[in-house]
C-alpha cells in the first residue's frame, strides 16, 4: 500500500511494509558490511516500486540489512540482487566488453601510416580478404586474440578511396 503526495514537483511516496519486506529481500549487503553497497535504498525501492524519476521516499518502518543488521535507511548504501541486471538495463550505452580484451585506440599517426599499407580494399578488389584490424595487429604487435581497435577515424583506400574501418577487408602491400 502506497501513499503518493505531490511536494514541489517531486513526488513523495510513503512505502508500506509489504513493499519494504520486498526491497529488503534483495538486499545482499549494505555499507557497513559491503564495500561493493553502491546504490541507496531508495534507488532500489525505486526499482522494486517501478518508479522513475523525480520520486522521493520515506519508509513507514525500519529495515535491517538481512547479512549484518544494521538498519537501513533511504540514502543507505546497499548491495542487491539482480545488481548487474538492473546496472545494464540503466547504462544500455555503458560498452560491456571481454574484460579480457584491450582496446587500444589509433591515433592520427598510426592511421596514416597503416593507410600507406593498404594496397587496395573490399570495394575495389576481388582479393581484399584481410581485415584492416590485422593489419594494425601486424604494425602494432598487439596480442590480435586479445585486442581489438578503435579508430580515430576511416582510413582511406590507396585505390579507389573508399572508407576503410576496422574491419573493412584490404590488400595489404
Ligand atoms: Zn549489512
Ligand atoms: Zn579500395
């Protein structure tokens, strides 16, 4: 049972028992005992309410962190189940690589000179059929199972002067 009143744009919500045993199931930890608490209650009350923006709450009675005991309030740091779940619906534009891969970034310099490589490309050659990432691989001497580029911007093809990216296929000289 949820009571809502409107203050000054931001909506207050007082949040029942039933909605507080609810949020405290999915506590794991909290800051006293988590040094991975990184979000406030409030932010998960917001998520197990199915609230968005600019909501305030006010709890209607205390709650405990289920791992250490201590009692949890709004702005209390806690650690909670579907963590990395609800991170990755909140940051989609956050880039989830392999944290195996490294991503190592071209420069100006270093494009132009693996551009002076390419011979031709998939757009003007039947026989482009190496990526334009080998060849960085090869001019570079990174690990090519374990690294991937990002470009600071298309190269240019030698021939027809065609956009070539990372994994455009060239003929290399
Ligand atoms: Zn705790
Ligand atoms: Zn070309």
């Amino acid at each position: 049972m949820k009571q809502h009143f409107l203050m000054e744009g931001v909506e207050l919500v007082a949040v029942g028992e039933a909605s507080l045993k609810e949020a405290q199931k999915r506590i794991t930890g909290c800051a006293a005992c988590s040094a991975s608490a990184s979000r406030s209650f409030q932010w998960l009350l917001g998520q197990v309410l199915g609230n968005t923006g600019m909501t305030e709450y006010f709890l209607s009675c205390s709650v405990q962190c289920p791992k250490c005991g201590t009692e949890v309030f709004e702005n209390t740091r806690i650690d909670f189940d579907g963590k990395a779940k609800a991170a990755l619906e909140e940051f989609t534009y956050f880039d989830v690589r392999d944290e195996s891969q490294d991503v190592i970034f071209i420069d100006e310099p270093t494009l132009l000179q693996a551009q002076d490589f390419i011979c031709a490309c998939e757009h003007c050659s039947d026989r482009a059929e190496i990526p334009f990432d080998q060849l960085l691989d090869a001019m570079t001497g990174y690990d090519p199972a374990t690294t991937e580029y990002v470009i600071c911007h298309a190269a240019k093809c030698g021939t027809c002067r065609h956009d070539v990216m990372e994994k455009t296929l060239v003929v290399p000289r």
